[in-house]
C-alpha cells in the first residue's frame, strides 16, 4: 500500500511540475539586448534563411523592441510576459523564451532569435 501511494504522489508531482513549465513557457525571462536570426521555418522561410545574417531584434528594458532588416528598422513589437505574446502591425503571436533564445511561433511559422 505505501509503495502505491508514494507512485501516486510521485506522479502528482511530475504532473505539477510539467503544467508549470508549459504555463510559463519553460521558465525564461526575456532581456534587453541584441538578438540575430539564427532560425526560420513556415512561409516566406526561405526569404527569413537567405537574409538572416542581416535580421537582427534589438530588446529594450520593459518590453519594447526593433526588428532591423538590413540595419533599416522594419518592425517596432511589444513582448508582454504575462501573456507570452508580442505585438506588432496589430496582431498578436505566441513567443517564448529559452536561455539566450528568443522563440516567436504561430501557424505560418516560427523564427527563432538568438543574444
């Protein structure tokens, strides 16, 4: 009987711990400072691929950044971390952030951004 009520409660715990990485997003926080383009995938992939050594997101203290194509400002975007999404030209896109990775994700795509 103890054996199967410790497997339980080792299993709740798993569990737990699983929902609150998926809830925040594995557990990054996002930081000012420059970001290049090390990743494209979904529409317009090969375009993001062939110009990557020139894309580059610049993160601001508070949220704020600059999406640069070709050292020229493309983008501006607000990453919200409470509700994992950034905002820019009025639409709204699941990010995430792991290590010194930026991750920005939806149905066309992914691009992922690298300090």
């Amino acid at each position: 009987m103890k054996k199967t009520v410790s497997i339980v409660a080792l299993a709740l715990v798993a569990v737990m711990m699983m929902s609150c990485l998926v809830a925040c997003g594995g557990g990054g926080k996002l930081e000012a400072g420059s970001y290049k383009l090390s990743e494209a995938s979904g529409d317009s992939a090969e375009v993001y691929e062939s110009m990557k050594d020139s894309i580059t997101l610049e993160v601001q203290d508070g949220g704020k950044a600059t999406l640069n194509v070709l050292g020229t400002s493309a983008a501006e975007l607000t990453f919200n971390e409470s509700t994992g999404k950034v905002s820019f030209e009025g639409s709204e896109v699941p990010y995430t952030v792991s290590g010194n990775k930026i991750t920005i994700e939806d149905a066309s795509g992914k691009l992922v951004f690298e300090k």
